[in-house]
C-alpha cells in the first residue's frame, strides 16, 4: 500500500446541549440484566455528561464536522475525489438503501467526488473504512484526497448502552492525502468475529415486538443486547483480539510495541480504558483517557481522541500513534500513524 | 493497481418460488396494462415464501458455500468479505450487517469484514472496485468473497405504482475474487456520484426521521428526478472515460451487460452502447425481474454459461443507482 497517503485534517462537531449522566439515567429504561464486570455501571463509568443533538439530523451533525474539517484544512471540496460515510448506527433513512454520503457531498460541493457509506464494524468502522480508503487511493492514480465522514444521532432514550457504555451523539470527518510527509498512516489491521453478529443489534421497525411499541420507551430503534452473551463470548476474547490487531498492524510495518508512543482508544468507560492499560502496561499518559467528557462518541472516538491528543501536545513530531478500537459485529481495528 | 485481481468464480442463489408480475401488481394496487407489461419487460420474478432458509442472510450464506466451492478455495484463507446488499437486512444496518453471519456461517473465521451502503445497484461495482483494490494493495490479502441477499418489503415490489419503474425480485450472489486469478480480470472501475440525487430513491420509514411510521417503511422514488437523470448518457461517458485509460477501444468490448431493470431502462442502453448490451440481461430480466445487486452476477454467468462471452474477451458492466451512483467496470474474461 501507498505508505504517503496521511491524515491532512481532522475534527470533530458536538451539539452544545449537554445532558447530565444522572439525567440519562432517571430518564431511561434500567437494565435489568446483572454485568460480570465487577464495577457499579452508573457510578463507575468515568462519564459526567453527554452531548444531545436536539433538532439537528444525524446528516446534519456530519455535514457540521465536513465543514469544520475543511475549513481548518483551506481545502476547496471539489479537490475531493472520495466521500466515504463511516457512520455506525442508523441514519435519518434507512440503509443499506441510503447513506448521508450523497448529501454530505451536495452540502458542501464536492462535485467531482464519488461517494459511499461502509456499514460494517461498528465503533471500529474507522478503521475499515481508512483500510478501504487507503487502498481504493492506493490503487488509483485519480483518487489524491477523501473525505471520512461520520454523524450518529441516538434516538431518544437509547443513550444507555449498558453494559457497555453512555454514547453521546456528535460527528467527524478526516481528510486523507497523497503525498504526505506527515501524519502517515503505516497500516491498518482490521479482524472480525462474525460468530457474535447477532449479540448486539437492532431490530427495527420490519422486526419489532409489539411490546417494545409505545409507552414512554417506544423502541423502535433501541438496541438490543444479548448481555449474557455478552458476559460469556464478548469480555473473555476482547483483549485478545486487540492484541492481536495491535501486534497485526506493528508486524505489517515491522514496528514493536515499545515503537508505539501514543495510542488514541475509546471512551466506553474508566474500567475499560483501565483494562487496556492494565493489558499492555501502558502508562496512563500514553493513552488517551482524557476524553471521557465527551462521553462515547462511536466511531468518532478515534477522530475525537486524536484530535484532541494533537491539540493538547500529547501528539509531537516523529512520534508513532497507534489508533485501536472495537465495535459491533464484532471488529477489531488497529492503525498506525507516523507523526 | 500491482497486481491483477480477477474473479475466480460466482454463484447465484435465488428462491425457488416465483410471482407472476401480472398478481404483485394485482395485489400492490398497481396499474397493469399492455403499455406497462411491454415498457418493464418482466414476467416474473422470484420471490422467498417464508421459508427460514430464504431469509436475505440465509441465502446469502447458501450463495457463499457455493461459490467458494466452484473455485475450490478453503473459507479458512479468504481475507476479506465484502456486502453489497441494497434492501433492509434482519436487523438494523449499520448496526448489524449480514456479511459478519456469512463470515462466521461459511467458516471464513480469518476473515475480516466489509459493507456498502448507499449504492443501489451500483453497490456491486463499489464493492469489487473496492475489493480488488484491498487485494492489490495489501501483501497479506489475497482471496475475497463478495456477498450479497437482497429480499424486497412485501407490498413494495413493484417500484413506484403510479407509474411502474421496475419489479424487484429476492435473491442472493456471491463472487470470489483473487489476487493473481487466472481470468476475469477486473482492469477497472469508473465510479461518479451525483449528491443533489441522494434522496431520488430511499425508504424513509423506520429510519431516524420517521421511526415508527410503518406507512413510510417502502422504497419510494421520485420519478420526476429518476428521468431527468441522464443514466444511459452518463454511464457511456463513463465508459468511455475507463476504455482511454485502460487504452482499450469500445469497438473491442465484447459485450455489455447492464442491470435488469426494464425494457425500457435497455433499449436507452442499448442506444448508448451501440447495441452492445447482451442478450441474456433481457434473457435474466423477463424471468427474473430486477434483483438488485445480484443483476450482474446473473448477467456474468449467464454469459460466461451460454459462451455468449468467451476466455479473453473484454466485457463492460454498467449501472446506475440510488445515491444517485453510477457505475462502470471493465473485465477481461
């Protein structure tokens, strides 16, 4: 793969309505499923407060981070060649029939690019989607610029994804380039496990019970989690998988662990994160746990990790940046960006 | 692209059960006349009648096997698995999508996994331009399987009632592709997305916008949009755009196959393409009706099986869909 393709841009857009983490709670279903995990999940999850999007779509959060992104970078849009929506849970219609990518692209004028939507990985659809980007730029000469776009909006009263995580809704976009001297991205690792396809997941309108309709949770688009699955499948393999993309990644470009001065990894909770840290002895500071205010962002936790890791310093030049996450499906993704 | 990535087989599985276009029409409420019988040119269609073995993912997974087999590759070295579904799936996408059950349910367990959304029927274009672009540039990616189950709404076959565009039918298909594959050659893909037609064709119920309005949960077009988008034009522009670049003249393309939507959708083909599109693409459509993303992988067998196209000859794929996504693919069988 073409190693000068970089991250040109990055950024991110949150709706300024926040809402309070015991708000959420009083306002929402309780789970009534107990949680291996020894933690108490309200009051250990290490997350205040969440971002609201109130009128705005979930294109609409998108098309606010595109628009953010490009303004920082001074890129005109019609220099881009592909828009690819990264977005990981339903959109304002239903997909796979639409993705916003096409009004993403009509909003801000990029008339020349082409545009799609990868539906697969969940959280971790970063990471397929830069494994996709990459190679279609890659193997084309006419492909020089894409833009990655991501806006996810929850429905109302599904903030709670216990026991994972509270999500916040917000979007990102990032600008890949050719001919980067910078911001490299190395390699990408993307795994899969597809034997845990329906653990997590929403059944939707076509599929839903009668009792999930109406009343003051009308579920229509709330997951759906099987937690007992989720205790026994799911938490015994999930460190193991992140090695292995880890360790996949840094083999593909023959780095080691001990390379890796930064690694930009998910807001799902304060155990998680310590979890991770605790899994490769990582020292807090290398990691980036400073995010948590944001509540979790999706897929768009690696962008807000990032970003918020380059503006704080905690990113300088020359330093290599491994980017991990996980996500529904289930996948794993690592990728390596040299600074 | 390094490499040469080429298809090394394909499989379609389709319900057993047909429809008679003539009864969904009857039943959606639907004008059917002489005029509209001849403009669609589609007797029937095949349709899953409840059978658990015909649900989307299931066909999709039957239609994996299949092809992995015909190639006589081992699911324990396929790379990747790319989706190219275009109708609502079992649960929720991008939640879910089928190609982590067809990953699991075909035994490609060192696989990972990728879906499309957004394409319509150029979404199989997207995802073997994609797909051969990922073998060509990885080292450690060598063989992918693309997949796909499409099963319509019930009630939502025939495409916009009031003045039918197509009648769709439930299928699935699946396309092994590999690094280094002796034929079928993907040389290249030309792919243009027009934004300002993001909504000409889309379901809005069940969605974010509307997500308890089961009125809503149909494929709804907007025909005067659909019509004034310049289809057949702009995939031949496309076309030739793809055929400089790969320095290949259209006067030696074998054939061209297109998406099985109408007669009508065919002789504008046809026009664009100097009469050039294949006969079995009228062959597929009349029996068939249109089946969304597995359209060119029965068109591509179908040729292959009838020596319509031989080893060595060029072979265009073309389609436009919703998005608005046109789509242009150059093979050399």
């Amino acid at each position: 793969m073409n190693a000068n393709i970089g991250i040109f841009e990055a950024n991110y857009y949150l709706p300024s309505t926040k809402k309070t983490l015991a708000q959420v709670f009083e306002d929402e279903e309780k789970p009534t499923e107990s949680f291996a995990a020894n933690v108490d999940f309200e009051k250990d999850i290490g997350i205040d407060a969440l971002h609201v999007a109130k009128e705005e779509t979930a294109a609409d959060l998108c098309i606010n981070a595109a628009r953010l992104t490009l303004s920082k970078s001074a890129i005109d849009p019609k220099e881009i060649d592909l828009i690819i929506d990264f977005t990981s849970i339903p959109e304002d219609y239903v997909a796979p029939t639409w993705s916003a990518a096409g009004q993403v692209q009509q909003a801000i004028g990029a008339t020349r690019a082409f545009t799609t939507a990868i539906n697969t990985g969940g959280c971790a659809s970063y990471q397929t989607t830069l494994k996709v980007a990459c190679s279609l730029m890659s193997a084309n000469d006419r492909y020089n610029t894409a833009l990655l776009v991501a806006g996810d909006k929850t429905p109302e009263f599904n903030h709670n994804y216990f026991p994972i995580t509270v999500v916040s809704d917000g979007g990102s976009a990032v600008i890949l380039k050719k001919n980067m001297t910078t911001r490299r991205i190395l390699g990408v690792e993307v795994a899969t496990v597809g034997r845990l396809h329906d653990m997590w997941v929403i059944p939707g309108i076509h599929n839903r019970k009668t009792e999930d309709i109406g009343g003051k949770y009308p579920r229509w688009l709330h997951v759906c989690g099987d937690i007992q699955r989720f205790n026994k499948e799911l938490i015994p393999i999930n460190l193991f998988m992140f090695r292995k993309v880890m360790l996949g990644v840094l083999k593909q470009v023959g780095k080691k662990m001990e390379d890796v001065d930064y690694f930009v990894y998910p807001t799902f909770s304060a155990w998680d994160q310590d979890a991770f840290l605790k899994a490769f002895k990582l020292p807090r500071e290398k990691v980036s746990t400073e995010n948590m205010h944001h509540g979790h962002l999706q897929e768009t936790d690696m962008v807000v990790g990032y970003v918020d890791a380059l503006e704080a310093g905690r990113i300088k030049d020359g330093d290599l940046v491994m980017l991990a996450t996980n996500g529904a499906g289930f996948s794993w993704g690592a990728s390596l960006v040299q600074h | 692209m390094r490499a040469a990535v080429g298809i090394l087989a394909a499989c379609c599985h389709l319900p057993a059960h047909k429809r008679l276009v003539e009864d969904l029409f009857r039943e959606e409420g639907a004008g059917y006349s002489a005029e509209v019988a001849a403009r669609l040119g589609i007797k029937e269609v095949p349709l899953q009648d409840g059978a658990a073995s015909e649900t989307a993912s299931n066909m999709a997974v039957a239609a994996g096997r299949e092809a992995l087999q015909r190639a006589g590759v081992d699911p324990l070295t396929v790379d990747v698995v790319v989706e190219y579904s275009i109708m609502p799936q079992e649960y929720l996408v991008p939640v879910w999508n089928m190609s982590n059950k067809v990953q699991a349910e075909v035994g490609a367990s060192k696989s990972f996994v990728v879906g499309f959304s957004g394409g319509g029927s150029s979404n199989f274009m997207v995802a073997l331009s994609s797909a051969a672009a990922m073998l060509a540039e990885n080292d450690s990616l060598k063989t992918a399987l693309l997949v796909t189950g499409d099963t319509t709404i019930p009630g939502n076959r025939v495409l916009n009632p009031a003045d039918p565009v197509t009648v769709m039918g439930d299928g699935a298909s699946a396309v092994v592709l590999r690094r280094d594959a002796p034929g079928g050659i993907v040389i290249d893909t030309e792919l243009w997305s027009d934004g300002n037609n993001h909504d000409v064709c889309y379901i809005p119920g069940g969605s974010l916008i509307h997500p308890e309005d089961i009125n809503f949960y149909r494929m709804q077009l907007d025909k005067a949009r659909y019509d004034a988008f310049p289809k057949a034009e702009t995939l031949r522009q496309m076309s030739n755009k793809l055929l400089e670049r790969a320095g290949i003249k259209f006067t030696d393309v074998a054939s061209v196959l297109c998406s099985n939507i109408s007669a009508q959708d065919e002789t504008e083909m046809q026009q664009a393409f100097e009469n050039k599109v294949s006969p079995v693409c009228a062959t597929n459509r009349e029996s068939h009706g249109h089946l969304q993303g597995t359209d060119f992988p029965l068109n591509y067998l179908s040729s292959i099986e009838s020596g319509i196209v031989k080893q060595g000859d060029y072979v265009l794929g073309v389609s436009h869909g919703m998005g608005a996504t046109a789509a242009v693919s150059l093979l050399r069988c």
